[in-house]
C-alpha cells in the first residue's frame, strides 16, 4: 500500500513503513504486517479506517480498542498468560507493534491434521489458560482459534487479538466469551468438539469460580436454543 | 422430458405465500398475503393463524393460475417445517397435507432458514458467499461447510428485525408495509449520530442493551427536543447496521470467503446494502442481495428447496409432516449440495 492510498484513508504510515513489511492477513478491523525492527522479527497491526462505518463511530471504534487491546496485552502478562511483548503504539497511525511468534496458529494446526492424543492436551492447555484469565477478570471478546498461537520452538500456547477484551468478574461475560470459542468449534472445526471438551474439562479444574461460569454457560446456550425464531 | 414442478407453502410468520417452482429454478408464480395490524402493535398467533386459514386456499388457486399449470402437473408439495410461531406454521402445515393427499403428490419438510439461503443463492447465482440473514426472529452469520450450513455468529438475545420493530413502537409508526421499511424511510432525514451502545463478541452480536438503552434516550431526547424522531432512526441503523457488518466481514476473515449474500426481511433496507457493499468492495468479493419479493418470506423460498430434496429422493412420511417452533439451520442435512 502506498504512502498516498495510506493519506487518503487519513493515515499516517507508521515508523516502520508498511512498504517495506508483508502483509499477513486483512481481518475486520485490523490489517496485520510482517516486518523487521531494529533486526528483530515484529507483527504491525494497524486498524484501518471503515468506510461503512458512520465517521463518528468508526474513531470512538478504532481508538477504544486499540486502547483496550494494549491494556489487556499488558494485563494478561501480569497474569501469567503468554503474550507476544508489546514494542511500541502510534496512536496516530492506529498501529500497535510486538513480537512476533514463530508458529501456528491452533486454526492452523487443526487444519494439518491433529491426533486425538495431541487435541486433547492442546484443548487442556487452552482451557487452564482460559482459566486463569477469567480468574483475573479478564475476558477476551473474541475467542476463536485464530487468536490463539503455538510457539514453534517451546509448543507455548500464545494469546493474541484482545481489540474486544474487556474486564469483568461476572460470570455471564465470562459464560459468553467461552460460548463464543465453542460456537467456533461447532461451526469451523466440526470434526474435532471433541478438543472443546478438553476446553471445559480443564477449565473446570483450575478456575475458582468454574461452578458459576459454567452454570451461566448453560443459561447462554438455552437462550439460544429456546429463542423464538419468527421470519 | 418434463420438469418437475414443486407448489411451496410459507406460513410462519405475519405472511402466508404459495409459490411453484421449476426445476431448472423458473418461478412460475409467488403470491403472498400479509397480515398488518395496528401501529404500535405487533402480530399475535392466534389471529395471524386465522389470517393464514381464510387466504391460503385462495393464494393456491392464483398461484395455479398464474403458473398456467394444473394440479396434475405438480410433482411435490413443500411447506415451512418451522422455525416460526406454533399457530401458523401449523396452518400452512394443514394446507399442505391436505394438497399432498388430494393430489396424490410425496409432501416434503423445509426448514425455513435454509428456504431464504437457497432462494438468495438461486436468484442471485451466488456460489459460496457468507450469508447474512436478518429478519425479524433471525440474525445469523452462516457458511456452508460439509453438508451443513454452519451458523459462524448470531445474536445472543433479540433478532434485529425485532429490534427494529420493537423501536418503531416506541415513535409509534405504522406497520404498513412493515415497521423496519418505515423505520428505513425516516431515517433518510436523520442527520444527527447519537452514540449508542455498541456490543459485538467475536462473531456474535447483541441488541437487547441497545434497545434498553434506546428506548429511554429517545423519550428523554424528543422531550427536550435536542433529537428528532429522524435522528433516532438514523442512529440506530448506522449502529446495529455496522455491527452486522463488522461480524460478517469477521466470518469472511475466519472462512476465507470474499463474497456475501444477505438474505431475511431486514436484508431489502437499501442502506444496510450499501455498507455491506462498502465492505466486500474493500475485500475485493462481490455483494448478492435480492429485493422484496423474494427477501421477505414467500412460498417459492420454500417450493425450491423443496424441489432440491425431491430430486435427491428425500420425502417426509406423512405422518412426520408436523411443525417445529425452533428449528436451527444447522439440524438440516444438505443433501444436495457438494
Ligand atoms: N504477534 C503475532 N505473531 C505472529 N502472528 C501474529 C501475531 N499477531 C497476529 N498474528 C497473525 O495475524 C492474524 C490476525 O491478527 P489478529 O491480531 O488476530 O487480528 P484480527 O483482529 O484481524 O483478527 C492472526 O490470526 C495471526 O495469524
Ligand atoms: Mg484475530
């Protein structure tokens, strides 16, 4: 993307410009580059104006959570949850820079191919994570598979894309945002629920409050399921 | 050889429609009836179920005309299974069991979420969009994958056609054509963005907060007289139309799928078109939406997919004709797509 097409989408090009990066991949708010910092291996994820979006609401959007997305990378190292280390912010670029993690994402993984063994550990592992972020009062927003990375080297489970976290103790947002990853289970890897399970099972392990979460998640899939559907 | 010809019933909602479809997906007839009551008032079962009994009979009797087709030339009778209001789907249930053994024709089930994708893709000749189906039970984000089609992200309270209809109360506008039409219309005078709440999880969304939230800013804003009802209308649309958005373009990211179709009721406002079409523009897919005719719940929406299963040798015994007020689209098993 060139300087002028940044302008024009009332961007300033970040200090590493995106010429010289690879773009990884064109979510719904952010695109995400590939680049080099001072010879280290870095992620640029710049959030991008939309021009669908009512002027107004598209900046109170972007800036909120790019805002709550540095927030909560911070707060998760505090708790212990694997994140890739946060190099620098351009607010005025929209532009967030970190590590980057050499691996795959658990999207990915799964698409190779996994064995039930290795599923079932790597489903154990993201539910104690899950765990200990929802003890911290930490909840994510947008769970899914591709948020989540494994190191190639240590096979450490990395969270990333926190643009929709939030902080809450309440036991309905932390029932959501576990009902939003078996949602992705059940709809982009059908074949393999059975990691979901793993998911829960360890969940329900090692979080404190795992009985009111878990009640709560019953509640979330029953409004679903008994939601008068006319039209 | 001649075609096989599928006379379709849809009942599960304020509208009756009968429809007949050809094979090669020819619509040769589609008319409907609406039930309209009162502004400030929506439909309630069990007059929406006598308004489908008093004109189904005669809808099928146009429908025949219209196609210039006679009973003997329909190969299959399909109805809306559900998922709808009990009363009325069972109407148009009846109807269709009644047809199916006058004529001596095998009677088939559709569910009537898989009726809208299958119209949309069919109309528009969309291959493997993301589907967004809006309406006033439905707000779902869907992908077809491995014989199903998948739901990606929903609401987790209120559908946005109910949102929307609920909120036309509040200004007290007519339900002639339909509230979200008239809500459509007001807001073209809006000028003013009131902030509102805006709740997107994952690809997930959420509207009952909003239309708390609503519901009280607008009493307050129209008293003071800081906001019009045009405002009001403008804002809501630019929010819940933007989470739409931002979800579907979500699923596409996920799926890796450039292209959408919109299907359900609330997927004929022009401005939630022009967004979405914004958005696909910049991922470089092509947009597929259909007008009223076949994104408002009719009887060819449910005659083609109807005609689909019939081809594949799949029929519903008689006796498991029945109804079903909650029916996901994902319980059905796509037999006819690869
Ligand atoms: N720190 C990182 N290291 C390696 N890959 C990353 C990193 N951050 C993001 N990615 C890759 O980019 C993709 C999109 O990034 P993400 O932050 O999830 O943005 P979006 O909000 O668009 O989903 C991820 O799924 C992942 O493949
Ligand atoms: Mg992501």
């Amino acid at each position: 993307m060139s300087k002028d097409d940044l302008a024009k989408e009332g961007f300033l090009d970040p200090i590493i410009s995106t010429a010289s990066c690879q773009l990884l991949s064109q979510g719904a708010e952010a695109r995400v580059w590939s680049g080099e910092f001072l010879g280290r291996p870095v992620i640029l994820k710049q959030r991008f104006k939309k021009k669908y979006r009512h002027p107004v609401l598209d900046k109170h959007l972007n800036h909120s959570r790019l805002k709550q997305e540095v927030r909560s990378l911070l707060k998760a190292r505090k708790l212990g949850i694997p994140t890739p280390v946060l190099y620098d912010v351009e607010l005025e670029a929209s532009t967030i820079y970190m590590e980057r993690i050499a691996g795959c994402s658990v999207k990915e993984l799964l698409k190779k191919g996994m064995s039930p063994a290795d599923r079932h550990s790597l489903g154990r592992k993201i539910g104690q994570l899950l765990a200990t972020m929802h003890d911290g009062s930490l909840v994510h927003g947008d769970l899914t598979t591709s948020n989540m990375l494994v190191r190639s080297d240590s096979q450490d489970l990395v969270m990333i894309d926190f643009g929709l976290s939030s902080i809450s103790g309440l036991a309905e947002d932390k029932a959501v945002d576990l009902y939003v990853l078996e949602r992705a289970f059940n709809s982009a890897h059908a074949t393999s629920v059975d990691m979901y399970d793993a998911v829960l099972e360890a969940y329900k392990q090692h979080s404190r409050q795992w009985c009111p979460t878990l009640n709560k998640l019953a509640d979330v899939r029953m409004r679903g399921r008994k939601r008068v559907m006319v039209g | 050889m001649t075609q096989a010809l599928c006379l379709g019933i849809e009942g599960s909602a304020n509208k009756i429609g009968v429809g007949i479809v050809r094979e090669d997906g020819e619509i040769l007839a589609n008319p409907r009836h609406t039930y309209i009551t009162p502004p400030g008032q929506g439909f309630l079962p069990r007059e929406t179920a006598v308004h489908h009994q008093e004109h189904v009979v005669s809808l099928v009797q146009q429908a025949l005309k219209e196609a210039k087709v006679a009973p003997k030339n329909i190969s299959c009778i399909a109805y809306t299974k559900g998922p709808g209001m009990g009363g009325p789907l069972v109407a148009g249930a009846i109807a269709a069991r009644m047809l199916a053994q006058l004529w001596k024709v095998p009677i088939i089930a559709v569910n009537h979420c898989v009726g809208h994708i299958e119209m949309g893709r069919i109309v528009t000749g969309a291959r493997d969009p993301v589907v967004l189906y809006v309406s006033g039970g439905n707000t779902q984000v869907i992908a077809y994958s491995e014989q199903r089609y998948r739901i990606f992200g929903e609401t987790i309270d209120l559908a946005v056609g109910n949102c929307l209809d609920k909120f036309a109360r509040v200004l007290n506008l007519s339900n002639d054509p339909s509230p979200g039409y008239n809500i459509e219309q007001l807001a073209k005078e809006g000028s003013q963005f009131i902030e509102l709440p805006y709740v997107v999880k994952g690809m997930d969304v959420s509207f009952s907060g909003l239309l708390s939230f609503i519901e009280e800013k607008t009493k307050e804003l129209l008293a003071s007289k800081t906001a019009t009802p045009a405002d009001m209308c403008f804002s809501l649309q630019e929010t819940i139309f933007a989470m739409l958005v931002e979800v579907t373009e979500r699923a596409m990211a996920h799926c890796n799928t450039r292209d959408v179709l919109i299907v359900g009721g609330v997927g004929c406002n022009m401005r939630l078109q022009e967004m979405m079409q914004q958005m696909v523009e910049d991922r470089g897919g092509e947009l597929y939406a259909i007008d009223e005719r076949y994104c408002i719940d009719n009887g060819a929406m449910i005659a083609w997919p109807g005609l689909l299963a019939f081809k594949q040798g799949q029929f519903t015994p008689l006796e498991e004709a029945t109804c079903t007020q909650r029916f996901r689209t994902d319980d059905v098993l796509v037999t006819w797509r690869d």
